[in-house]
C-alpha cells in the first residue's frame, strides 16, 4: 500500500464502517483492515491519518486500531513469517515517540501502549535510544510532554514488578537506572517546588499531582527488585518529599465527586504503597523513615471519610499498617493492649461495614461486586484490606485480638436481633469480622486450610447462619443470605460432612433467588462442594448421597439460566458441568431437555461470544452428556449429532473463531464414540477440514489434528477409495506443521496415525518424500522434542512395515544412511524417548530391528547390532534422559503473540491414551528376550558370542533376566 493520499481515504472509510453498530457493515470493514494489515505502509498510513485527519473519531480510532495491529504483529515468533517489514519497523520506531509527545491525551495514551509493546520486544538492544530520547524531553518544562515521557516509562518499566529474576533483568534495569534514576530524581524535586510556587492555582496543580503520581509509580517500579544504590544514597529527598506529600491537605486538590478518586488521594494512595514496600524489603534502611510513616498514615486513616473515593487510599494505607505488624521488629509498636483496641475500633471495624456504595454495587453492578468479592480481585477494598490487617495482627496477637472480637460479635449480633429488617449490616459486619479472625490462610481451591483455634466455626454456623438459609423466603436480606453461602463455601473444610449435608438442598433453593449475587453463590458454592474430596480420592458428597436431590438441582440450575442478568453466568455454567460430573448416570433420563437446553444456549451465544469461562464450562458440559450417555448406550451417538450438528455448521459457516476449537474436540468425541465406519455426514466436512486458512490459526491446531486422528482411526480405508485425492492435502497439512518448532509434535502425531491406519498402497508413492521432508528439518533445527518425535515415529513405521523396510527406505534415500540413523540419532537419544506408550513402541521397533532386519547380521551394520541392544537395555533400565541443550530456548506452544484464540483443552473430551502395539505386545522385556531366542535358532550360536565380545557386563545381567522371565535361552 502506497502512502498516498487515496490509500488514506479508503482508510478513513473503512474506520468509520468499524465503528458502526450494524454488523453487516462492520464485520465487513473489519475482515478487509484484517486483510490489509499485512501490507507495507499500513501502519505508518495509520500513523499519518492520526496525525493529520480533521475528524477526531477518526484520529482515536486510527490509534486504537494501531495499537492492536502492533499487539498482534511486532513479536517475531520464530518460524513463522515476520508480519511487518524491517522499513516500517524503523519508520515506526523513528516517529512514535514525537508523534505520541504532540498528541492529546486520549491518543497519547494508546500511543503510549503501543510504545511499551515495542519496548517489551525491542528495548534495549534493537531501540538502544528510545531512554535517551525521553529523558531529553524532561528539559523541555511543557507538562503535558513531561506527562507523556512518564506514562511511557511507567508502562515500559511496571513489568519489572512482576519479572522473575534473571540477569538479562538485571542489566536491563541498571541500563534504566543509570539513564533515568538521577533525572527522575531532580524532576520529582523541580515538581514539588513547582507546587508550592502554584500552590493557588488549580489547572497548574492538576498537572502537577498528574506528574507526581507518575513519578511515585516509577518509584515502586524501578525499586522493586532489589534497592538501587541510587535510590539508598537519596532516600533522605525522596522520603521526606514523601512524608510531607502524606500529609498535604490542598483545598484546590478535593473533588466534590464522592466515587471517584482525586489527584490527591491517588497520590497518598501510591505513597503508602511505596512505604509499604520499603517497611517489607528493605526495612533496614527504611528503620529511621518508618515511625513518622507510621503515624502519618495512622493519621490519614482516622481522618479519612467513608466516601467510596478514599478506598484505595484507605486500603492501602490498611496495607502498610498490615505488612508492618507482621514484621517481628516492628512488634514492639502494637503490642500494648491499647494501640490493638484502638486500631480495632477505629481502623478495623469502621472499614468492615457495608456502606449504600457496598449496596448499590450489590443489586446494580452485581458483576463487579461478584469478581471482587469471590475472586479476590477486591484488593483495594477496604473490607479486604481490614481483614489482612486482622490477619496480620493474629500473627502475634491472635489471644488479645480475638478477644477484642468477640466482644464486637456479640454486640453486633444483638443489635441486629432487636430490629433485624433495620439493623441487618450489623449482622453482615459480624459475619465479616467472624470470617477474617477465623481464616489463617486461604486457597481458591480448598477454601480455608488453616483456621484460628479461639473461635467455633461450625457453632457460629449452626446458630447464625442456618437460620438464615432455612427462612422461608430465598428473596429477604440478600446480603446476608449471600453473607452465608460464602461462608459455608468458605468455611467447608472445617464444618462437618452432615452440616454440609443440610446445605445442599438449602443451596439448591437459593439458586431460585432474584439477586443476582445470591443465585450465582449459591451455585459457585453448590460446585465448590461437589469438588472435595473424601477418602480414597473419591469425592466427600457421592451421586447417592446426592439422589434425591437430581431433578430439583438441575431444573433449578437450568431456571437460573433464564433469571435477569444471569444468561451467560459462569458459575452456573460451570455448577451444570460439575453437577454432571459428580452424578453421572443418574443424570441419563434428563438428558434429552437437558441437551436441547444446551444448545439452544450454544446457538444463541455463537452470535456473539463475550463470555470465555461461561463458553467452555458450556462445551464440557455438552462434553459430559455424551460421554455419560454413550457409556450407557453407544447408539446414543446419533441422537447427539442430531442435535448438534447444525449449530455446528453454523458455527463453521459463520466462523466464529472461539467456538471452532470447541467444536472440532466435541466432533473428535463424537467419532471416536463410532465403532465402525466414518457416517457420510463427516465424510462430507473432510475435505473442508484440509483448508489452509483453518490452519493459520494457532488455536485450530491441536483439536483440528485430533480430529483427523479420528477419521483415520474410524475410517482409513474409506479415505483411501473415496477421497484418495485428499491424501496429498492431507500429507500437506503434515509438512506445514513439521516446519514449524512449535507444532512439530503435532504433525507427528498426525503422521504416526497416517502411518498407522491407512493401506500401505494408499501412502506408498509418499512415503520416501516424507522421509526426506524430516531430514531436512533435521538438518535445518533439530531440537530435543523433533527428535523424540523422530525416533518414535521411525519405530512405528518399523512396526507396520518391517525392520528390512525401514532399512530399505533409508538407503534408498543414500547408501549406508540406515547405518548413520542407528549411529547418530537411534543409539545415542533413545534415552530421551518419554511416555509408557512412546517407550515400548521404540523398544518393539529396535527390537524388530536387532533380530528381524538380515542386513543387521551380515552387513557392515553389524558393528551396530550390540550397541544398539545395549541402547535399548538402557531405555528398560536407565532414568529417562531429560536434559535439554544449553542453547535450545524453551518454545512455549501456548506463547502466542497477541489476541488469538488460543487453543482450550477440553477435560471432559479427553482422548483415552492410544497405544498401537497393544494388542501385539504386552511386555516388551520379554518381548525382546523371545525375539533373540528367536533370532538364535535361525543362526546358532552367532548370538552369543556377538553378546559376550562387547556387551557390558550390567547390560547383560539384566539381559539374561530378561531370558529367565521368559523361559528362554539363547543357541
């Protein structure tokens, strides 16, 4: 694409067509910026339109659009095609940083995004000025480029908070430092006297704080690793600035807004963070900072209002106060019964009610109080916060702590009884308080695994929290309905089995409840439940146990399907998948509603798939129904296409790309369950299944391939007569994904079941470029994984072929190679080989050829014959060999650049473990040993004297325990 000015208005057009809400403009528009992307000068026309376009929805949507693109495209994943050329790679690099300095802030913002992916990749080796580049603007005084330089390092430098040590790290971050710390450092002052001079004037303070709060976050970032030498020897400047930012109270600065936060309180809020983490890492150079700290932010938090704009400041302010009494040194500054009581009433409690926010949050914005409450994701809430500090505070103090509680408990607890329709926060306040003391430590998985021995959890439950659950209505006092289900979800490790018991039905009746909050917890606890485990590794609430509950727990599962808000709710989803699970047969008669009501859900979701944990609990439960079914009653199947397979056409037709992987895994389940031939219904999508274009995609990959394993499995020989013409597209789809590192296996996997199940005739004009095909990767890369792959596939081949073919093929390809394989790869990286089923065919097929290949006896492949048994002792008796070569990067299959869909593994349409030679063999020791006994009746006594000239003394030990457990020796 030429940077022309036509080039531009097609642009422009086709972004106005994204924007619009019909999607039969839209997706259109959307598929033809998808296939122009890979043009040269597409980005930097995207570039020059948001620099130069009159309209402003195009200049933001021209940034958004790029930023993507360079999401998708700027990793160079090896192997794959580099998707934008070095010139507009430089063209970018050159003109981003300016062009995102001038722009407004809405577009800076993107831009800046887009700097940071870059960097991720580039930064410093292939952008070693971009650092240079920005710290020269901090001279130019505009704030607004200042702003920007900071918005930049901050997304460049905050992965530093979350990268594993290493010492690519390690010089990335001294690079850094050395360029930006001491910069950084005389801005941060130069800001602060800048705010004192304007300290009148609002618009300039507003930039200011802006600038500020950066700079704060740099700080966290840059000394999070480990503490700067830099940052040591000026930590007198920056924690005092700190200290007296603390404790600043501008009026200009206060917003009236009470839900968002301001400048000021975003500031505060990151300074406690940066104590906090000084008070945890480096508190012995923090020790003479960390009274006034202290006090200042104890200060904060007795002064601060309960407005929802202060939680993130009172939260982490909470925090510091959390990781301070947990350190033993800084024991001494709470212990006095006193300081402990006072921060319970005044910092605690207050922070644990549930405010009209809390409420409002509740019943409008269900969604988000369900991911912060559940899922933790509620780290600055006030609530979560004050519960690490009870934690915190019982490390030490658990006695006079839980004592302090108790009597708060019971106090709230009685209020609450005088008036519950008025005083019911008192109660949800009680639980709280009851459920932070008690819980020691916590895992999503099993919920509480350490509680506090003081307070007597299945008493509380027993008293005040049944009661609850048990009152006629599911629709009164949500709050504290919600506030029970939790902590039976919470607490099910430590109530006992029969209380649990009691439960379920009352859960089950909760699911029928109008809150959304109330209905989603009961079935997230409902699945929680269903997962426990009890002896034996079974699980602690059988189908039995479950019985009599089977029709009312699904139909009211399904019906909560059907409530307001709930339509595309996960939990439930994933409490359908579990309940099926757990119940097994017992779900058999209500499976044909069940099934209808699946897909009708299937089909209406394909329309626009928003929810991604909701789409795949859905396709395990489809999973589910079949599996279940079909054990039962393997004729089933049809129905089950059926009811499928048109929503499954629809889904290919209309290529919704996060469906396709789901639906090729629950087509594989669905052939597999096929005892005889191939049905003409999948015969007919074969040859779709072989389209280049599916392949493209990552995500296809591996169901795609298990999916043709599962045609040639059920239906070789009907490939062979009616669709030998698919053969070479089908051998094509096996030299794409050989080439490639990342996929190689798979096209293994796919070979060996080609090898495996399709008539030789059908495959033999094909066979010796196959071969040729993986000596040239060899040549090019071998890596660890191709040559596993290799050797088990070479072994097959010898299996359903014959040793003398195998060594046929190989010489045929060069004279003396089927030597060279033995040599090179065979003999020395057998050992490599992982897998009970991966092991015994190598060890059938070496078998195979020790004593079934003439040329191995009389040839100069005899100097191999030893060594080659030797090999195959060692794969019987010596720990695998797992070591990988230095210079082999790890290739991560899932690392996939950018938004694709990547591929979901489906549990519950597992592939039970195939294992070709089966049948043939069951021990491969023995195997051998009779094989050789075999051999030495052919050709007496060659075999023995081969062994005793060069076998190792251990290799023959074990040999001849092979031969005893056979009942065999050798002539």
């Amino acid at each position: 694409m030429e940077l022309s000015d036509a080039n531009l208005q097609t642009l422009t057009e086709y972004l106005k067509k994204t924007l619009d809400p019909d999607p039969a403009i839209r997706r259109p528009a959307e598929k033809f910026l998808e296939s122009v992307e890979g043009s040269q000068n597409y980005p930097l026309l995207l570039l020059t339109l948001l620099e130069k376009s009159q309209e402003n929805v195009i200049k933001v949507c021209a940034s958004v659009t790029f930023k993507n693109y360079i999401k998708r495209n700027w990793r160079i994943v090896e192997d794959e095609p580099n998707k934008i050329c070095e010139s507009d790679r430089i063209a970018i690099k050159a003109n981003i940083v300016p062009l995102m300095l001038s722009s407004p802030e809405q577009i800076q913002k993107q831009l800046s995004d887009a700097i940071s992916i870059i960097g991720r990749e580039d930064f410093p080796q292939k952008w070693p000025d971009l650092l240079t580049e920005m710290v020269n603007r901090f001279q130019s005084g505009d704030f607004h480029v200042i702003n920007g330089v900071l918005r930049t390092a901050h997304s460049l430098f905050k992965r530093y908070r979350h990268e594993f040590k290493s010492n690519e790290l390690w010089t990335e971050i001294k690079l850094v430092l050395d360029a930006f710390a001491l910069p950084l450092t005389n801005l941060f002052k130069a800001t602060i006297e800048l705010c004192s001079t304007h300290a009148n004037d609002a618009s300039a303070l507003k930039v200011l704080f802006s600038s500020l709060i950066l700079i704060a976050k740099l700080f966290y970032s840059l000394n999070f690793q480990d503490l700067p030498e830099f940052f040591e020897d000026n930590m007198e400047t920056w924690m005092t600035n700190f200290h007296s930012l603390l404790t600043l109270d501008n009026k200009l600065l206060q917003t009236d807004d009470e839900e968002e936060a301001g400048l000021l309180e975003l500031l505060k809020s990151q300074i406690c963070d940066n104590a906090a983490l000084y008070a945890q890492k480096y508190d012995e150079e923090f020790q003479p900072y960390l009274p006034r700290f202290v006090t200042a932010i104890w200060n904060l938090l007795v002064t601060t209002g309960q407005e929802v704009k202060y939680d993130l400041l009172v939260s982490n302010a909470i925090q510091f106060l959390a990781s301070v009494c947990e350190r033993p040194h800084y024991k001494h500054l709470f212990e006095d019964q006193n300081t402990l009581t006072s921060i319970c009433e005044k910092v605690i409690v207050p922070n644990m009610e549930f405010r009209a926010a809390d409420e409002e949050a509740f019943e409008d914005n269900s969604e988000e109080y369900i991911r912060r409450d559940l899922e933790g994701s509620d780290i600055d809430t006030r609530r979560r916060a004050a519960c690490d500090l009870v934690r915190g505070l019982c490390k030490f103090f658990e006695g006079p702590v839980t004592g302090i509680f108790s009597g708060y408990v019971n106090s709230m607890l009685q209020e609450y009884a005088k008036n519950p329709s008025v005083n019911w926060k008192h109660k949800d306040a009680a639980i709280y308080l009851v459920t932070s003391l008690a819980s020691k430590a916590q895992t999503q998985k099993h919920g509480i695994t350490q509680a506090n021995e003081l307070v007597n959890l299945t008493e509380f439950f027993v008293n005040h929290i049944q009661p609850d659950l048990k009152s006629a209505s599911v629709n009164e006092f949500p709050v504290l309905k919600a506030d029970g289900i939790k902590y039976i979800m919470i607490f099910r490790n430590q109530v006992p089995k029969e209380q649990l018991l009691v439960s379920i039905p009352l859960l089950i009746n909760h699911l029928q409840a109008e809150s959304i909050v109330v209905h989603t917890y009961a079935a997230h606890a409902l699945e929680r439940l269903f997962t426990m485990r009890g002896t034996n590794n079974t699980t602690l609430i059988t189908a039995a146990e479950m019985a009599p509950f089977v029709e009312v727990l699904l139909t009211n599962l399904f019906k909560a399907l059907t409530l307001p808000g709930s339509s595309e709710n996960e939990y439930i989803m994933k409490a359908i998948m579990r309940s099926f699970s757990l119940l097994q047969e017992s779900i058999i008669p209500y499976i044909p509603s069940v099934i209808t009501q699946l897909t009708q859900k299937l089909l209406a979701v394909s329309k626009n798939p928003s929810k991604p944990h909701f789409n795949h609990y859905m396709f395990e439960s489809i999973c589910l129904s079949i599996r279940i079914t079909c054990k039962a009653n393997p004729d089933a199947v049809g129905s089950f296409e059926e009811a499928l397979f048109l929503v499954f056409t629809e889904i290919l037709q209309n290529d919704v790309q996060e469906f396709i992987p789901y639906v090729f895994q629950v087509m594989s389940l669905l052939l597999e369950m096929h005892k005889n031939e191939i049905p003409s219904s999948y015969m007919a999508l074969f040859p779709h299944l072989l389209q280049p274009v599916l392949w493209e995609r990552t995500g296809n990959i591996p169901p795609l391939v298990r999916l043709l394993q599962a045609y040639l499995e059920r239906g070789a020989n009907t490939i062979a007569s009616a669709a030998a013409d698919k053969i070479p597209g089908l051998l094509g789809v096996f030299q794409k994904l050989i080439a490639s590192k990342a996929n190689d296996h798979q096209g293994f996997y796919l070979l060996n079941s080609i090898i495996e199940h399709m008539p030789p005739e059908s495959v033999d004009q094909y066979r010796k470029q196959i071969f040729i095909l993986l000596f040239q990767r060899l040549q090019n890369s071998k890596t660890t994984k191709f040559i596993k792959s290799f050797l088990v596939f070479i072994n097959l081949y010898c299996i359903k072929y014959g040793a003398l073919a195998l060594q046929e093929i190989f010489d045929s390809i060069q004279p003396k190679m089927f030597g060279m394989v033995l040599e090179k790869i065979i003999i020395p990286e057998i050992q490599k080989v992982s897998g009970q089923v991966e092991k015994k065919i190598c060890a059938v097929g070496i078998t195979k050829i020790l004593t079934e290949c003439p040329p191995m006896m009389d040839t100069e492949y005899t100097k191999l014959w030893t060594p080659l048994l030797q090999a195959l002792i060692g794969l019987f008796e010596l720990p695998e060999d797992d070591t990988i070569p230095d210079e082999e990067h790890f290739i991560d299959i899932e690392d996939t650049p950018g938004y694709q869909t990547a591929f979901s593994q489906l549990a519950f349409a597992g592939k039970k473990e195939h294992d070709p030679v089966g049948q043939m063999v069951n021990n491969p020791r023995i195997h051998l040993a009779q094989s050789l006994h075999k051999l030495s009746t052919a050709c007496p006594g060659r075999v023995p004297s081969m062994l005793s000239t060069s076998l190792n003394a251990e290799a023959l030990q074990y040999l001849q325990g092979y031969l005893q457990a056979a009942s065999v020796t050798l002539l």
